[in-house]
C-alpha cells in the first residue's frame, strides 16, 4: 500500500503538475517525502511562505497549468496570504496545499493550532479539508480543476498529518481533469457589435486574456474598423506589449488622469474588466471613474471565456484581415546627464531581449518604465494585480521557472522590496534567469505623494519619518550579495548602461541597484 | 472640529499609550498625520506587518500596556498574522489599529479590497468595526480595554478611511479605561490546598504571570513545604530565572522527553497554563503528555488572576517564608576547541549583565543555550510561544523599546530569521540595545530531526533539498550590514567570545553569526 501523501502525488502527476513552491513543516514531512520521491514534481525551497504565493501566481500567470504550494498551518498561509490576494486579482492557478495538526490531534489546540479551514476558505476560490486518506486522490484532482476552472483560482486543499501518513485503502488515481470556462454570452456579442457601429465615442475596456496577443490583434482590427478606443485596466495579470503588437492604453494609476482618459466616452465594453475604479477613494472625490451617462455593457466577465468573446466579436462585425496599426521598433535618445527612471526605461527599451518578461513593482519609478518600452523588442508586462506590495521578486522568479529560456525583469521599487526579498535566495539556487533592477529611492515614494492626495495637512517631521526609508540608508546591492547574487551598485547613466546590457547578454541572476 | 483620526489619538493618548509600530498605506494617512502631531505616541516605523506585529508583542510582554500597531487594509493585516498568533498565546496586550477602504469605497471591489473585518475577526480576541468618525474614541478606548483584560490580548479595530478624516460632531475623550481580570475561584483553591497536603507526587504546572519573579518564590516556598515540583509550560511568554530566582524545570519539546518528565506524577495542578500536549503529533503516539491516572485541577485559567491565585494558594497553605531555594551564579568552564551552542551558551551565561532580556528564537540552538544560562545573572527568558517562526528580531525589538535601560539579546536561527530579517533595519533605525546571536547551521535542522520522528522513510537528496538552507549560503553578516548594523561572522570560541563581550559592554545594536 501507499500512504495518503504518495496517493496525493501520483494524483498530481497525472494531472500535469510539474512544479511545487514549497516552505514546509512538521505536519508537512510526509508530503515533502512524497514529492521527493516524484520524478516529474520539481520541489523549489521558498524561506518564506509570500515568496512561495508569489512565485506560484508568477508561473500561474505565465504557464497554461497551476503551480502547487506546500504551506504550513494556520501561520504558514497566513504569510502566504497578501500574494495569494494578488494571484486571485490575476485570476492565476494555484492548488495550495496546506498541512494542518493531525485530525485527532486538533481538539488539544496545541501551539500552532488555528482554524485554518476558515482562514484558507477567505483567501481562496475553492477550498476543502481532506477527512480520509483516500479523499486525497480524488481532492487534489476537484482542487486542480477548480484553480483552472474560469480563467484561473486559488484552490487550497487541507491535509491533516493523519491522513498524509496512513496508508489509503485503494489506490484510486483520478484521471486528468480540465477546468471548464463559462461561454460568452451569444446575445451581449450581438449587442456589442451594435454598440460599436453606433458612431459614438466607445471604449473597449479590457483585461485578462484579452490582452494576449491575438486577442489584441482581433481588438485592433475592431478598433480600426469601428473607431473604438482600446483601453486596459491600470494593472492587468500579464499584457503583451512592444515591437508587432498591437497598442493599448493603459488606464492612468492616479484617480484625476484616469477620469480624464475616460471622461469622453459615451460607451463602454468590458472584455475581462470590471468596471473601472479608483484604486483607493480620496475626500470629495468619486470613486467610480467613469461618466455618469455612459452606457456600459459585459462582453465577457472576468471568469467567462475571453477568448471566445473577442473572437466571436470579431465575427460578428466581419473582422478579418489583421490589425495594421502595431508598435513599430524604436529606440529613444539617451541623455547620460541624469540617472532617473526615464533613461533607465530608455536603456532598457534598448537592451531587452525579444520575448522578455516584465514583472513591474517599480511603482513611481515603475510608470516611466512602463512609458519608454512601448517599443522595446516584444514581451510580457506582469503588474501589481492586487496592490499588495511584495509582489515583484516571487513573481518574476516564478515566472522565470514557467519560462525557463526568457529573459525576465524585476523591476523594483526598494519599499515594497523590503516585504519578500527572500525570493533573492530562491532566484540564486535555482539560477533563475532573472534580472532585478531595483530603486533605491530610500522613501515609500509613493505614499508621500498619497499623504498630500488625501488632505492630510503639511506633514511634520515625525509623520514623514513614517514614510521615510532613509536613517539607515539600506544597501541593496550588499543585501543582494549576502544572498548569492551577483550584484551592483549604479549611479551614472553609464554604468547604469553598462551592467544592465551585461545582464542581457549573460544567463543568470543579476541585481542592480540603481540609486535615484 | 477635529477628523475621526485625531479624536481617536487623543483617546490614545488619554489612555496612556506610548508607541505604534507602524507600516501605513494610502488608506492610514490622516491617522499617520495624527501620530505625527501626537507629542506622546512615538512612532515607529517597521519594513513589513510581521515586523510590526512581533515588535509590539515584544513590547506588550515586557510592558504593563499596550502597544498599538497601524496596518494596511486585508493584505496588511494578514501579513501580521503569523506574529498575532505567537502573541495570542503569549496574551500581549496589543491594540491593532487598520485602516480599511473608505465605507462608500467598499462596493467597488478595488483591487485591494477584501473582507477585512471577517480578517480581523479571525485573529483577533476582540474586533470591531468603525461605523463614524465619532465612534473612533469610544471603539479604541474599548479596544485599549479588551486588550488590557484577562491577562492581555489582540483587539483590532477597523477604521475606514473616510470615518478618520471626516470632522467629529463633538469631542469626547473617554477617560483611560482599564482592563478586568477575572479573580481565582476561591473554592479551587482549597482544593489544590487539600492536594498539595496529600503527599502524592503532585506537580505545579505553570505558565504565564506565575512565571514573573514574585510569583515564582511563593511557588518555590509552595513546593518547598510540600514537596511538589514546578514544571513550566515548554513556550512561555516570558519566564523569569537566572541567579536569585526560584528555578523551573522546562518541560521539553519532545514528547517522548516531556512524556518522562511528567510520568511519574499522580497530581497535576495547573496555574496560567492549560494541559501539556505534544507539539505535533506523531504516528502511534499519543497527543496528551499526562499520564491517564493523573488528578489535574485547574487553580487559574490562562485569563484569570494568576497572581491572585498563587498569594491566595500560599495564604491557604500557612506559607510565609520566602523560598529558600535560589540558582546560585555560577559560569561553566568554558571549552575553547570547538564552537558550538554549548559553549555560546556559556559564553553568553558568564558575560550577559543583570535584567537581560533573552529573546530565544534559537530553536534546535536555543536549547542547548537555554541550558548553560540557568546560572548567568538574572533575567527574561521570552520563547516562540505560538510556534509561528519569525518571531524572534522583532521581538528583541519590541521588547528593547518596552525597556530601553536593559540589554536585550535575540538568539536567532538562520532559517526562522529569513521570515523577518527586516527587523533589522529598524533595530539600527532606533538604535535599539540589541545583540542578535545567529546561528549559522544552513539547515531547517529541526525538520531534519522531525522527518526521522514523523516516520517518513530514508529521504533522499531531493527531499532533503527542502529543508537544507545552502546552495547559496546565506552571508548573514553582510545581510545585517546592508541594513546598517555593525556585524561580525566568528568562527571559533575565541572570537565569539571577543564580540559577544564587547556587545555586552556597548550599548547599541550588534549582530554576531555564529558559524556552527
């Protein structure tokens, strides 16, 4: 016979699970040996549980299969939790497993002990607690379905230690199961397409698959023949951008310019969007950003087939030679007097590779990035989905682990840096091919700009000293170095320049510090 | 007229609340600007929640009132959770004070939106939500008082964005509110008089506010005329011991040890602390650590007046005299071949000055340490008394700030140290007299003991790849230094004991990685 925790990884195996994000426990050791016992599950040692979620949404959202967690207790994915916030906003796939106390062994509330049901049912789409050894064949089968049902969920399946350790009764190995998709629906297409040959000022307000490539090519070729705008949410999962692709605006960050874009509209179709906001609401200011008498029609909500929907659009209205307008391939002067985000943008335009991914928690310094590649070779932009900062590092070393021969950029602001950089440690042992660039600005940059936004007074002193990260100044590149990687320190244009094309040109991880 | 945010200050201030540790966003920054114009509660400013949280439960064990935390809407918050758990347990006297979305914000499901009452709710003793600027002195006055009662706990409040910095109609500043306790039951007592006169081999099995000095010797003169023995919970909140103090035996993490310890005992009576069970469980073995045939009463529940519970129970028992048996100072021969815990222990018991706070999160380590320091000088022993790692940085910190007078010395495990490593930084920030003590042993060797207990079979190289933290090794030394904290790696007893006795002599933050 096999213990539950053997049955469970036979399971995944069939279902084409390859990878596991693992920072497990006691409770765990019985499905850490099972996987080490797994010839097609890759184990991968995260030392904290936000650098696991985060990884896992960062292979989620650039791979066609979930990635698998393996998190400890209550505690354990509590810490997990902020990454797993903005892997559901990404709608990426993810199965959790999360080890609890025995099932006999839960009535003594020892230590560890916390109603983890509970918390794993708040955090996920799908979750559900393992009664037997043999339930864990057949869970973790519904938990992969659930997390690549619609387009993407958090699924967390509990498995107390018991049922791990002792032996299953049968060996039962589910199939492969396949997520489902809810269809667009055949009448709001119609709709759309009359909306769209209306005349009036129409946006396309996009997100999710939508921005894939060949949804962009068939929006664009929508646009161009009805006149519609294509706008997407300010922080989508993965766009993909620059050299052949077709442009997409993006919605400004700040409440003010994002009204402004959307303020000439008269109507609005969602592909994969809900209906744009403002990302925190501020005094006297409206919270929902677009005009009061624009018309505003679903073509296909977050978890519908988008796909279909644009496709079926594109039929529709007779959509059928490809999109002309796309980005063409052009690199911006370079003024070397400076050392600001700009020219690091403009540097970065020039030295990516094709096929590079992006994973964006620059923050300020982020948007001017964002603004000088819209013609850098082609590639994936990752974002923020869920604003809940820690983000950056785990993702853009997950998805170098989904995409193993692209490139991948961190681009990173230094507070929100602070909250996972343990995912350098991680990127260093499995010789992730990830560069971080990382700005050291010594501020929550952001929130200084906020404090002002919110009529919060002149600040004093002491309330800056709150959104202050200099006194000590922290030195990254050091930082970077204690945990194996290969680092450096900028504050020229040129050796900005230098390093970064170094990094392209050479496999591996690389960190550059850039001071501004 | 005054916002939501400065009424609830006052109230703070009127209650005598002195710190906040602090990791504010968008949706905190009229109660940021409120702290800044506060003159009596000092901010201070952590890189990341479980910093946060760790430090003021830190602070609230070494401090007869709370400290208040800020944090950042659901994501925030549950990155604080793992460190609420450890203090839930301790029963800190916390006051988490979250900004949520403003009230009208809510519905429009921004991105960082989530259902962070039922969050708060979750790990919290107390929670409420803010329904108006004017509830926000009334709600943190009784969020002061929830935390002060028992013998302490976590309150969270909510505060919607909108509520702090909207005017209050009128200015009530609730007078400081204490905390209750509820008092021992007087009939118990008797009763464990009664069992204490029996001559039954009967053990004290205590935690919480019975492990403080005074406490201590009415146990030591309690046990001394009746024959019984202490045995304290294996993680209590904080344990007073060294020279002078009445000793206590620890019971052991292991349940095979801690199942000898308490065998022979035929009475079992508990004060602050609940029936000693296993850590974890383990195949065949069983969960409870008291034999079937033992008598357990219960003289104070972990929210009752312990103190009351023991004077009354030395009152009942006629004991006047002081305890007569006290640890003597004494330091172990120090042996200069090999540097191992041991020895640092006994490095660290000759040269430790009097009142030490020892902040033991040394795990496999820490034993051994705990061990050799029963006879250095008087002092706190503060242990992982939730089992939630990444406790131990921040609360040396917090409990540096509780007691700015006393040195205060973090025993540290390289693995739990990478889930908080930002304490750091605001260790060196606040200039906090703290020595961290890092062991360097590149393992989670704690699993690499529980795997062999749990009966996982011989685990192979990829197995033990996830519990093995080389490849790369971690330089914690220069990790420490990138945030500003004079740090020295030592390979060999002579070195240690050269840095470890000029940190004692020096006030001021010191890091020193022990190589073993």
């Amino acid at each position: 016979m096999m213990n539950g925790a053997k049955a469970l990884l036979r399971t995944l195996e069939a279902c084409g699970v390859e990878i596991c994000f693992a920072n497990p426990g006691t409770s765990e050791m019985q499905l850490v040996a099972a996987i080490g016992d797994s010839d097609k599950v890759r184990p991968v040692l995260c030392l904290f549980e936000g650098v696991v979620t985060g990884a896992a949404d960062g292979y989620g959202r650039m791979s066609d299969k979930p990635a698998v967690t393996l998190l400890h207790l209550g505690s354990g994915f509590s810490n997990g939790m902020a990454n797993l916030h903005n892997a559901k906003r990404a709608k990426s796939p993810i199965v959790n497993i999360v080890g609890d106390h025995a099932s006999y062994h839960l009535q003594y509330d020892a230590p560890l002990t916390s109603d983890l049901p509970a918390l794993a049912d708040w955090a996920s789409d799908w979750m559900k607690v393992a009664g037997s050894p043999d339930d864990l064949s057949s869970l973790i089968a519904e938990a992969v379905q659930a997390a690549t049902s619609g387009n993407g969920g958090i699924a967390t399946l509990v498995v107390p230690a018991d049922h791990a350790w002792n032996d299953v009764r049968e060996i039962v190995v589910p199939q492969s199961v396949d997520g489902f998709v809810k269809p667009p629906v055949e009448g709001v297409i119609g709709q759309a397409a009359e909306m769209l040959q209306t005349g009036k000022n129409t946006v396309l307000f996009v997100s999710g698959a939508a921005l894939l490539e060949t949804n962009l090519e068939h929006l664009g070729s929508i646009a161009e023949i009805t006149g519609a705008d294509i706008v997407c949410a300010t922080f989508p999962g993965r766009l993909q951008r620059g050299t052949g692709r077709v442009p997409v605006r993006r919605l400004p960050y700040f409440a003010e310019q994002a009204g402004e874009v959307l303020a000439a509209y008269e109507q609005m179709i969602l592909i994969g969007a809900t209906v744009p906001v403002s990302f925190f609401a501020y005094p006297g200011k409206s919270s929902c950003l677009v005009p009061d008498n624009c018309r505003i029609i679903t073509l296909a909500e977050v978890d519908q087939d988008i796909t279909a929907a644009v496709t079926g659009l594109a039929d529709r209205l007779g959509v059928t030679t490809p999109a002309a307008i796309r980005r063409s391939r052009a690199v911006p002067d370079i003024n070397y007097t400076t050392l600001n985000p700009q020219v690091v943008g403009r540097i970065i335009n020039k030295y990516m590779p094709e096929n590079t991914i992006v994973s964006d928690e620059g923050v300020t310094c982020g948007l001017a990035i964002f603004a000088e590649t819209e013609s850098a070779e082609s590639h994936d932009w990752l974002t923020l989905t869920g604003g809940a900062i820690g983000q950056g590092l785990p993702l853009a070393f997950g998805a170098s682990l989904a995409c193993p021969d692209r490139k991948v950029i961190a681009l990173q602001a230094d507070g929100s840096a602070m909250y996972t950089v343990q995912a350098l440690w991680s990127i260093a042992r499995e010789e992730a091919d990830v560069t971080v660039v990382l700005f050291n600005n010594r501020s929550y940059a952001i929130l200084n700009i906020e404090l002002a936004r919110v009529g919060a007074g002149t600040p004093n002193a002491k309330t800056l000293s709150m959104l202050d990260l200099s006194n000590p100044d922290i030195n990254f590149q050091a930082l970077s170095e204690s945990m194996g990687i290969t680092s450096w320190r900028v504050d020229t244009v040129e050796n900005f320049e230098t390093r970064f094309r170094d990094a392209m040109q050479t496999r591996g991880p690389r960190f550059i510090e850039v001071m501004v």
